[in-house]
C-alpha cells in the first residue's frame, strides 16, 4: 500500500520548502496540490491571479465536492509506482479522507506566524500571492473556511518555521516525519 505524508499550512507557513526537503530526504516523489489546481485552471482557461484562484478553488470544490481537489491528484497518483509520496498543500479533511480510500496518510503541519507568512508571500512573488495585508487576511480567512485549521489540528507532526535557522527546521521536521513513518510502517 502507498503511503502519502501530506503536507498542510497556511499560505506562506513553508510548505513547500518542508515538502521539498522531505522528498529529498526520503527520496520520495512529490506533487503539489496547488501545483494541480493551477495545472486545471490553465487547461480551463481561467486566470491564475489571487481572486481568480481563490474563486476557481471555491467553484471546483462546489463543482467536484470538497475533496475535489484530492480527486485530480489521486488521478496522478494512479499513475505512479511509488510507495513513498510527499503531497503538498492539502487543505481539508475531506481531502485526507479521500486520500485515505487510496493510502496510508501521514499529515505534517507547517506553522508560522501572518507576519512571517505575509513577509514570505511578499517576497516570492508570485501571480496568486496577496499584495496587501487586507488581501492576504481574506485569503486566510477563505483558506479557514475551506477547511485548513481542521487539517492543522489533527496533524500526526507539526513543525513550527519561524526564526529558526533553516536547516535546523529541516533537520527537525525531517527526524519527527521518519519516526512517525517508521511507526506507520511498523503497523502493516
């Protein structure tokens, strides 16, 4: 059976550096939800700037279900022969439960304070990241509603990406992400 150690976080927390690393480490493969959601936008036509992401996720998930999102991956994830898989940026229960029909699910929770994450954000520039703070508040209060604390809450690892020096943070998420996996491992 495959395992998938999902990686979740508010916008900015450090996801994909963590997930990045993880999958290094591991030598695991790695898909980006968010990675998908752009990929179905593109193939939809639809813009890829904040609000017209932030309404494409809405509509999906009310189109699809709330694990819409999980269903176009799991397509991917069909295709491959990997037992090890890194998924990052997932964003609801309802998306964990569906990965659960397919996998064992590992969930690392990725956390920063909403200054560090706006600072971030700021910085990387990218078409769908907020450019003021009202726009980055909105965007977390839609990423709550979909469903993202939940995920945080029930996080088999957290790992805090703050002031630490990085390789420290990697260094520590990677250490806890192989006990827990070894321990889900040992289980059957």
């Amino acid at each position: 059976m495959k395992v998938l150690v999902c990686v979740t976080g508010m916008p900015g927390a450090g996801k994909s550096v963590i997930a990045k690393y993880i999958s290094e480490a591991l030598n695991a493969s790695l898909i980006s939800m968010g990675d998908v959601m752009r990929e179905e936008a593109s193939r939809r036509r639809r813009p890829l700037d904040l609000k017209s992401m932030m309404d494409f996720a809405i509509e999906i998930r009310e189109e699809m279900g709330e694990d819409a999102v999980a269903k176009l991956v799991v397509g991917k994830l069909k295709e491959m022969s990997d037992k090890l898989i890194i998924v990052d940026g997932v964003r609801s229960l309802k998306e964990v439960d569906y990965f659960s029909k397919y996998a064992k699910v590992i969930i690392v929770a990725v956390h920063a304070s909403p200054r560090e994450r706006f600072r971030r954000l700021s910085r990387r520039g990218r078409r769908d990241d907020p450019k003021t703070w009202e726009e980055f508040r909105e965007r977390d209060i839609k990423e709550l509603n979909i469903g993202i604390g939940q995920v945080i809450a029930l996080a088999d690892v957290m790992v805090v990406n703050e002031l630490k020096e990085e390789s420290v943070i990697k260094g520590d998420a990677l250490q806890r992400v192989r006990r827990v996996l070894e321990n889900v491992l040992a289980e059957g």
